[in-house]
C-alpha cells in the first residue's frame, strides 16, 4: 500500500523551552489548509495571555486568533498543555504535545507558509513541507516513482516492476523521442496538427508532425492465452536519424507482459 506517499499535510514544532520568557500578548504566526486547493488556507496568530484579562490581544491584520492562557502556568509542560490544547481546538489542525514541545499537523495536505515566531521567544520550524504531488506525470513524476524495480534478465529482456496496476506502460515506448532543440521555439505551447499537415501556433511550417510518430506501433495483444502484447519497430517515426545515431530505439520487437501480483 503506497497511498502514504501521494500527498502529505505540512507539520511544524513549537520548542516551549523558552517559556519563561513569554511576556503577555507575544504571539506566533501559524498557517493552515482548509481544502487542498489554491489559496484554501486560514492565517492565524497564536497568542499568549499571562494576566488572563484579554487585554494584550495584538490582533495583526488579516489573521485569526488561536488563544493561548497560560496565565496559571508555573512549569514548561503546563505551557506545553495549554498550547497543545488551544491549537488543537481548530477543526484543521491537530496537535500533539509533550512535556516540551507541541508538534502540529494540517489536516488538510499542500504547501502553506511556514510557522514564524514574531515576539514570543520559542523556537519554531517546519519539520515537513506539505505538498501535493501530480501523479500523471510520466518522466520526473512527482509522486511514486512509476517503476518499482527492474531486473535484467538477458541482452534483450527486462522485468520491469510498477507501483501501480494503473502506471503507464507506454513509457518505454515514446520516452525521449521529442526534440527539444527542434521544438524548442514551441516550448510550453499546444501544437495542433497532425501527420503531415503542421499547424504550428506562430504559423511557422516544419516537415511532418510528431504526434502519432512514436518508434514503436501497436503488433498485437493476447489477454486471454499469453498475457502479453506485442509492439514492433516503426521507422518513420519523428527524429529517427538523430535519435538512433545517440544510441536510442535499436530494439526491433517490444514485448509487454502483464503480471498482477494480487
């Protein structure tokens, strides 16, 4: 089970070591998510009241209150408590504390800004950043790597082990083929066109189209008897002479086998 891995929530400390220090109305900077969408996030201020009055509130601009009395404590784990209890009182955070320190986790996960002391003299840090990762990408993919392992069982053959049952297994067949010296004036931009008949976005022509052009095409698949499926070499595909004088696509025959281990 590799669903610990695709998205993580941000965590952060708070050292109470210092709480001697905290003077009434000092305060932390705190963020937290929401949703895990853009700008889904609450501001807040974490804020200590040592007289119990209320009055010290220092109220920044734009951030939500997350009130803290510690005006009975007389040791670091009563502030610890105190702290611990008071953030984890937000219905998107959760807080765990011990004798000296509060370890606080979004319950949404993504990135946010990272907690920030302002006054009150006790050590902050983001322990892990929250993120969430793209899981569609086939090259660099954000999340899982896609091969879980690979094996060289002779000149020709690999076992390839995925992540997921759903991975892609036409990576090996299109990987690298794009030139990006070649399409570079293109980058980041749609191309629409196909085979011959080039429809670049400035109006610029260039010979043929790389869409449908990969170095393997579809042979055969056996679900039934062998579990596997058959590619063979297509030699017109985009950039061929390049790409081969570097090394790439000498296989003539692409066999994909499909094994599901539950």
């Amino acid at each position: 089970d590799l669903s610990w891995a695709i998205n993580d929530p941000e965590v952060s400390l708070i050292d109470t070591a210092a709480w001697a220090t905290i003077d009434d109305g000092d305060y932390i900077n705190y963020t937290s998510r929401y949703g895990v969408g853009a700008g889904e996030y609450n501001d807040y201020y974490i804020w200590f009241d040592t007289t119990g009055d209320g009055s010290a509130d220092p109220a920044p601009a734009g951030r939500l209150p997350i009130y803290c009395n510690i005006t009975t404590a007389t040791t670091q784990v009563n502030v610890s408590d105190a702290l611990g209890a008071a953030i984890g009182a937000v219905s998107e955070i959760s807080a765990a504390n011990t004798a000296d320190n509060v370890t606080i986790t979004n319950t949404f996960d993504g990135n946010v800004p990272d907690i920030a002391d302002v006054n009150s003299n006790l050590a902050v840090s983001t322990l892990s950043q929250g993120i969430i990762r793209n899981p569609f990408k086939t090259s660099d993919p954000e999340f899982i790597p896609i091969i879980k392992e690979t094996i060289v069982v002779s000149e020709f053959v690999i076992n390839c082990t995925l992540n997921k049952w759903y991975s892609d297994l036409g990576l090996f067949g299109w990987y690298g083929f794009i030139s990006q010296e070649a399409y570079g004036p293109w980058f980041n931009q749609s191309i629409d066109g196909y085979g011959a008949v080039p429809n670049a976005y400035d109006g610029t022509p260039f010979p043929g189209h790389m869409i449908g052009t990969g170095p393997y095409e579809f042979e055969s698949v056996d679900f039934v008897v062998e579990s596997k499926a058959h590619a063979t070499k297509f030699d017109n595909y985009w950039n061929a002479t390049a790409l081969e004088a570097d090394g790439y696509f000498s296989v003539t025959d692409l066999y994909i086998r499909f094994f599901a281990d539950q």
